[in-house]
C-alpha cells in the first residue's frame, strides 16, 4: 500500500486534549470538575442567536437563499472586524474569515514549506509545534518563557530564525505582553528579516488600554506581522467555529513577493469559506449590542479566574497569569505536571492541563482555565481550600 | 524577510473559479446568466432550517450551550450516516465530519507527504491536482478522460501509482462509472498496491440503484479506498459548509500502520470540529422528511440538466453527462476553450467554465452547470436555442 509521510513519526502519538480525556476517563472521582480545556461555557448573546436564527431561516426561502460565499468570507464582516477590532489599522481586504484559528495556522504552514527556521514560546500552543513538524521543518528554536523571565522570551539570545509563533496574551502561561515588549519584537523582526505569527486568540481579555489588543498597534508591524485571531472565546463560538487570519498587503517574502498573494491562493485552492450562518452571527457580535454582550462574557471569565486566584493564593502558591487573560499557570513543590494533573484529579476531582504538555519549559507547572460556569468555580474554589492534596502544600520547615 | 515554499510556484497564479469570474466582471453582457461554478440556488429544506433555527437558539441558553464538539463530528451524526447513506457497510468511528469536501482533500494529503506518485483524471477537479503540487508531490500521472474511452481510465495503462484521485460521478465530465468499471479500479489498487481517494461529491445524483454510490459498495474497497463526500449539493449546504471523509479502519500504509490512527492525529491536529449548527442541519437532512427533501431537490437540478441537454442538441453538439450529474460537457468545432468560454459570454451572455481549465484533456470543452433557479435555466436554453453563435454551430458542408 501507500507510503506514510514521513511528518508523522515526528508527531506524539496524541494530541495534548485528547490525551487528557482519555485518562479524564479513566477517573474514579465521583464529581468531576472541568478546568482543563480552554471551552466555553456561557450561553452566545442573544443577539448573535437572533442573527444566525434569522440566516437560517432565510435559507430556506427564495429570496433569501445563497450558495457559495467568498473564500476569505463576506465583506461585511470583513470591514466590521476591522472597523470595530482594528480600529481602521488594516484593510478589509487583508482579512481572511475562516472556520476557526486552529485551521488557519495550519494553513499558513503552506506559505512557507519545510525550508524555515521558526521559534516558538515554550510553554506553548501545542498546534505551532504539531503543524511545524507536519510541514517538515527541521529547525525549531524553543524560547524558554519561565516566571525568571517574566514569561516572555529573551529574543537578544534568539538565533536566526524565519518565523516566530508569538500568543499574546498567551496560552497557557497567562502572560500578557506591554506595548515595548511588543515594540522590541516588532524591531528585532524587522532587524532580523523576520515574520512573525501573532495569535490574539486571547486579546478580548485583555482590559487596560496602554496594553496592545492587536500588534498592529505597533508601528511597523504590517510589514512583518500575521495575525490570527478567533470569535471561538469572545463571543463562545467553540462549537460554531469562526476564525479570521490578517495577512497585510505590506507582507513580502525575501524574494519581494506579495505573501498576501499567496494566502489568496492557498485559501482559494484549500478552503471553501466560512459558514454563512457563523458569519452571520460575528457580524451581529460586532454590532453595539453585541460588543456589550462580549464585554459581559469577558468579565464572567476574568472574575472567575480572580475566583481561582484567590483560591489558590490560599496556599501560598506561586501562581500567573489570570489578569487580562482565562488562564492560570502556577507551580508546586517541584512535581512533574503529569504526577501533579493526576493527583489533582485522583483527590479533588479537578481536570485540569499538564504544563509539559505545552514544552519542556512547561514541565512542573499546571494550566487552570477558567472557562466555566461560576458554579462550578465557586465549587472548585472550596476543594481548592479544603481538599487541596497535603503534598501540594508548601512544606513549612 | 522569510523564504516562500517553493512548491507555491507550481500553482497557476489563480485558482479556476476566481479566474472565470474576473474575466466575467469584465463582461459587458447586459443580462448573464449563471451557469459556470456548480453552486447550488435552491432553497435548504424547511426541515433542515428549522433545526439549525432550534439549535442557534439552544446556544443563547444554559441548558443547550455547548462548546467545543469532537473534532470529528457529532456520533449522532456520523452514525446516521452510516445508516443511511452506507446502509452499515462502513463503521461511524470510520466517518470524519469536517467543514467541506475540498478541505478534507488538502487534509488528506498530509497523511502521504511529498515522496508518493499520484494519478488524477484529466480533465479533474483542479483541487485534487493543486493539493498534490502544494504539498511536493513530484510524480502526477494525468489519466486521459475523452470520449473515446467513455470517460473512464485505462487503468492498463497506468504507471505504478501510490495514490488515484477519482471523482465519481464525474467533475466535470458528467459521466458515470458502472459497477464493473468500479469494481475494476477496486482490483487494481489491490493488485498494484494503490490506495484511491474517491470523490463522491456529487454520488447523491446517482437515479439508478445498478450504479453504485458509494465506492464501499464494492466488495474490498475498504481495504484500498479512502472516501470523501459532502452535503454542499446534496442540501444546498455550499454556503453553510458541511462534508464528511471515510477512513475506514482495514487501511494499512506499506508499513503497515493505520492510515484511520494517523487521520485522527491529523484532523485533532488541523481541524476543531464542524460547525455544531451545519451539523444539526445534517441530521435533520437525513431524517425521513429530510431525505424526501433531498430528492426533490436532486430531481430539480438533473431535470434543469435535461432541458439544456436538449437544447444543446438543437445545434447537432455532442453532449455529454448531466444524466446522473448535474454537468453537462460538450465540444464545439474544434474551438480552444477558453475561446469558447468568451464567444458563449460576450454572445450569449452565458456564463460556463472552460474545460481546459481542469486539464489538458479538457481543451475543446466546455462546462454547463444545471445548479440554476429553473428560470436561469429556461432564459439559457432559450440563447442556446436562439442566439447561439454561428460560430460555434456544425458546418453542413
């Protein structure tokens, strides 16, 4: 029979979720808690509901009815994203709508082949490693991200590198980066001719406006910045799925080629748009009722994370992240994350993500997402204080 | 900057359709009629519409919100499926739902890498080809698909090949494979060690029970065949976006390993599920109700075939499909297609699609879609009839 890609051999056996749920599976505990992965819980906006109730309906009549849509998805949405999200900093033309980010990183892989260096945070986004190795690239630089560093990496020390996978506010770490720490990187690709990938999957999160939501915020970006970004937490289109990927007109390749050229190329032969009715729901989220509804949603998920903050502080843990973003990062008395992830879930009933499942720089930590019902955090807070394992505790001598 | 992937040369600067449709917005035809992209115009079923309705509006409550699904698609979904449409000849632990037919194909080919030889029919669906070029594949066999061998390969005369595209019924030929032609092709990738991904895209419009739908209803298919399917023309889901792959569990690489295990990396990879409101489409598609819909819907469109079929024959043309394919493909006095797609636009006001532009064997054709509103296709056989350029009609003597 055929021949297998030889790609594969690089890849784990197992995603990182899966793996989770497979052993989730596995438990004993009688009352599981959800903290693992990163997955909405709250209802979408009635408004958004609305909107895509309505694209439904109108599919099924004469009038209404459409087929095929553009590949890169409809103008509409196209200039609502970047009036409302952007502020006007790129052109509708430049934005791609698609089924999601997770899809659209994978894509982009196709610009630039198995001839690349690139770098990547460690801890981080499983998919930028997974679809590296898929596209064949040999040469990939980890970028430690430790609480030493502020979990942002030492880009003086980086070698040379093609592309950067750079998630702000990051998953998993929490960490969220300033307006200079952007600026350096923003410079240093410039300086060192090269592209980054930035995921602002998370940037709804993030609350105080002297924080960039978007690297085209940073002057200069355009000429070497992609950004990818998802409706998936900001308005709970998980299951709906819709996605969007800014590729800048500026874009070139060393060969002066239009990298913009290539996405149109590689979206039209690979994809076949976005779902009419997903689309039609983003473009109802961007209105003014919709935005006050995703601000709702925002601030559910962040106080939760404050909620789990507060909980875990109880044992004078070292925790991150949980400011401007859904995720919490903390570490305990030098455990591996695996052995840590089953004792919480063997005595608490807490589902949570080993850190080492996101790099070796993961190793020792667990990620808490607070994606969740408030009851279920207000219940994870009381075992967090009451039934949180004697050997996770600081030792006092 | 960053290097370009090489195999992004081997592209034509523009895929198929967006061509066609610049050359047409440069039309100066008063009144054009649709008949190029095979894109679906008639309404989604009221049954099919009133539960997406039902599940966009479960999404606005605590009780129906959910996030992500499984990445391969709904189990109620994918066992309806099996029951329906495979009468149980595959399992649905084989069946992936994703978000279209022509994603899964780029999908697909991450499982074979660069270092395979592929055969595609010619004419084809340019994606088949555009897949294996974007991802290295050196090796492309063009199988030549005319009317003197009824539009099925020599298989004889194949070179070894590790992997055949096959698109049955035929884009954009229109023809259909008997059961021995099938059962022929299912041989030879036992014998020659091929593996087929089989396109059956447009198998819904099969009328005959003698012609197979599906490549599983040949005895060892699922031994050397990959199946990949859609609701995009069988519903009208182009625009709501919805197909599904069957990777059955009996395949095997040279290595033996499982090509299913591998896919499942893959698609937890690449992809994070189909959208939860096509999905709930889906399944209201194959209801009872449903499927009675869909039959309406496929009658419709292969009757629109009928009457430009008819209307073609007026000008003594040799037609070809459009009996169990809503493609009609004709030749007309040895013209260059592209020649012929421009004469039929600026004369006429049709618009079609350029054989040539699926292959070199498509030179000389062209492509009538019967996916139009019975109106579009009334006003078209009318020109056909009427206004059909002289040019283009048999010389008597």
């Amino acid at each position: 029979m055929v021949k297998r890609n030889p790609n594969l051999d690089r890849l784990t056996p197992n995603y990182l979720f899966p793996e989770v749920m497979r052993r989730v599976s596995e438990s004993t505990h009688p009352h599981l808690l959800h903290l693992g992965i990163g997955d909405t819980t709250e209802p979408i906006p009635e408004i958004v509901s609305r909107a895509m109730q309505q694209k439904a309906a109108e599919l099924a009549t004469f009038e209404g009815y459409a087929g095929y849509g553009a590949e890169s998805g409809p103008r509409d949405l196209r200039e609502k994203i970047v009036s409302t999200l952007y502020r006007g900093s790129i052109a509708a033309d430049e934005v791609f709508i698609s089924d999601g980010a997770k899809c659209d990183i994978n894509r982009l892989q196709l610009l630039f082949g198995s001839d690349v260096s690139i770098a990547v945070q460690d801890p981080t986004y499983p998919v930028y490693y997974d679809s590296a190795l898929l596209m064949g690239q040999k040469n990939i630089h980890l970028l430690p991200c430790t609480p030493e560093n502020d979990f942002f990496p030492d880009t003086n020390s980086l070698p040379p590198t093609d592309l950067l996978f750079f998630c702000n506010p990051n998953n998993p770490t929490g960490a969220v980066a300033t307006r200079e720490q952007l600026r350096a990187l923003v410079n240093l690709a410039h300086r060192e001719e090269m592209l980054i990938i930035y995921d602002a999957a998370y940037s709804g999160f993030i609350q105080h406006p002297s924080l960039p939501r978007s690297i085209y915020e940073i002057e200069g970006a355009s000429e070497v910045a992609i950004e990818v970004s998802s409706f998936s937490k900001l308005v709970g289109f998980t299951g709906v799925r819709l996605g969007w990927t800014v590729v800048p007109k500026a874009l070139r390749y060393k060969t002066k080629k239009s990298v913009h050229e290539d996405y149109r190329r590689v979206v039209t032969t690979t994809f076949n748009g976005p779902s009419n009715l997903a689309s039609a729901g983003a473009l109802a989220a961007l209105s003014k009722e919709g935005l006050k509804a995703i601000s709702r949603l925002t601030t559910h998920y962040l106080e939760n994370a404050q909620l789990l903050k507060e909980a875990l502080a109880h044992h004078d843990l070292k925790v991150y992240g949980g400011e401007h973003c859904p995720y919490l990062w903390f570490e305990a008395e030098g455990k591996k994350s695996w052995d840590l992830f089953e004792e919480l879930l063997q005595q608490t009933g807490l589902i949570t993500t080993p850190g080492s499942g996101f790099g070796p720089h993961g190793e020792g930590f667990i990620r808490l997402s607070a994606f969740a019902k408030r009851e279920t955090i207000l219940q994870a807070t009381q075992r967090i204080r009451e039934a949180w394992p004697k050997s996770l505790q600081p030792r006092l001598i």
